[in-house]
C-alpha cells in the first residue's frame, strides 16, 4: 500500500502537518506514518565538553517528544516513530526511502537571510536529499485556489525533460486529489537580468531577445503538455526574475509544484537552485510542493 511520510519537527505546526497528511492519505488511498526527528544543540556542545550525563539528557528529550507525540488527535490510529537524530533531515530522507514513501509532509524550517548562509535550514537540505516529492506547509491556512505547475520551457536536457514530466503528473494528481484546476506556467528569465551591459547600448536588441523567448517558451511548453497528454485549465509564459514571478503565482494559487535539480557543493551553497530560493518565502502564509 502507498505511504505518506508525515514528519513532525516544530510543534507548533504538527495538527496542521497531521491533517495534510490525512487528506493526501485519503485521497489516493495511503497509509500515514508519523516520523518525529528529535535533534539538540547540546550534541555539539557535548562534543566539546563532553558532558557527563548527556545521555540522561538525550533519553528525557526523546521521553518529552513522545509525550507530545501522544497527545495529537487520532495518533494512536497511526503508526509513529520517535528518533534521536543528529541531522534530522536525513533521518527524515533515509525513513522516506526505508518506506518507499509517496510524498514527505514537513513543516517550514525557520530562514533568514544571514542565518540560511551560515547553517541551510533542513528542509533546504531535505529538497536535496529526499528521493520523493516533499510537501512543505507554514503555519497559517491559505486557501488553496489552484495547484500551479512551474516547469522549464527553455529547457531540453534529459534530466530536465524528465523532471518535467513528473512535475506534471504530481500536479494532475494533486489537482484531481484536491478538484482544483491545473494550471502550468514557465518563466523565462528577464534579459535584463543577465545581459545588463546590453540593455543600456541596445534596448531594442533586448526587447527583441525577450520576445523571441517567450514565443520560442510558448511553443516548447505547448509540446510538453502535448506530449505528456495533461489536461490544464491555463498555461502561460511570463518574463521576470524567476523566483519573484513564482512567489506571485504561489501566492495567488496557494500550492505550487516545483522542481528541483540540486546543485552541489561550493555551488549549491553560493548559487542553490530556485526551489530553494523560494524557501524563504513561504512564510508569507503560502504553500509549496517541490519535487526532489
């Protein structure tokens, strides 16, 4: 049977991560399995001082979250696991697997600007490592108005091409899961944000470059859904910084399906990828579904 992996790791979002969870589960007919990470600055602290009773400390922290854990609603219907975890997203990404799990549903990590630099928050980490798609929720209920589908109309590689085709069927299925309409949308990126120096000796030669794009994106998008045999009720290509045009549409749609093609190292810390980027924003009071 399908299962959903529903992770619980700031307490104050766990009822709403539960209910996702259920409504996913019902709809396509999954069972749920509640996974709780427990993780403490005192590990690091212990490595440098070694504290004599850390692991007393260890075994009440991991007591108090399962007497947390028992007190939601219903998760005595539900098998769950309570975890000590020294980097809880990939105990988070490792269970997924263990599962064969359809889809994370997690809670949004804390991001600042300084804060995400220095130390990724998880769920940046858990976009990277989980091998299903990841369900990210915030704090506050929005109601969702449609599932949008961002895929690359620019694009072409195989790795790309294949993405995009499961970026397409996980937002069919969330449509129909959740009787919304599908909506498709590709951004490609204002010229201006990459060829500065041309915009100021040529703005005519940028205006040109921008719309040969959108009309080369327009053709493209259209044979992917051609290809890929979706129903959508709109699909559009707009022009802009891509995570700016994304945050809109997320805002106005409520739940946006997203890729991710992870950079790595050096790279993946200084440049990342768009789905990250838009980590950020989420709490605004909107949801996104991204797709590792």
């Amino acid at each position: 049977m399908k299962k959903i992996l529903a992770v619980i790791n700031f307490w104050p979002s766990a009822e709403k991560v539960l209910r996702k969870a259920r409504a996913v589960a019902s709809a396509i007919h999954a069972e749920i399995h509640v996974y709780c990470p427990v993780s403490s600055e005192i590990e690091e602290m212990n490595r440098y001082v070694g504290f004599d009773n850390f692991d007393d400390v260890k075994a009440e922290l991991l007591a108090l979250s399962e007497a947390r854990l028992e007190q939601l609603p219903g998760i005595d219907q539900l098998e769950s696991q309570v975890e000590w975890q020294t980097r809880p997203y990939q105990g988070v990404a490792s269970k997924a697997e263990e599962l064969s799990a359809e889809l994370v549903v997690t809670s949004l990590s804390a991001h600042s600007v300084l804060g995400d630099f220095l130390h990724k928050p998880d769920d940046w980490h858990l976009l990277r490592d989980a091998k299903c798609p990841v369900l990210i929720v915030n704090d506050e209920d929005k109601p969702y108005h449609a599932v949008v589908a961002a895929i690359d109309a620019l694009g072409g590689a195989d790795e790309h091409n294949a993405l995009t085709a499961r970026i397409l069927d996980e937002a069919a299925m969330m449509s129909e899961m959740l009787r919304l309409p599908l909506k498709v949308v590709s951004v490609v990126p204002e010229p201006s944000y990459i060829y500065s120096d041309l915009v100021v000796i040529d703005s005519i030669a940028i205006a040109k470059f921008r719309a040969d794009a959108e009309v080369i994106a327009a053709q493209y998008q259209a044979q992917i859904l051609a290809r890929a045999g979706v129903k959508v009720h709109s699909a559009q290509v707009v022009v802009g910084r891509v995570e700016t045009e994304l945050q809109k549409i997320l805002a106005e749609s409520g739940l946006l399906v997203v890729g991710t093609i992870a950079n790595k190292g050096i790279k993946g810390v200084f440049i990342g990828n768009t789905c990250e980027r838009l980590l950020r924003h989420l709490a605004r009071g909107e949801s996104a579904r991204a797709h590792g």
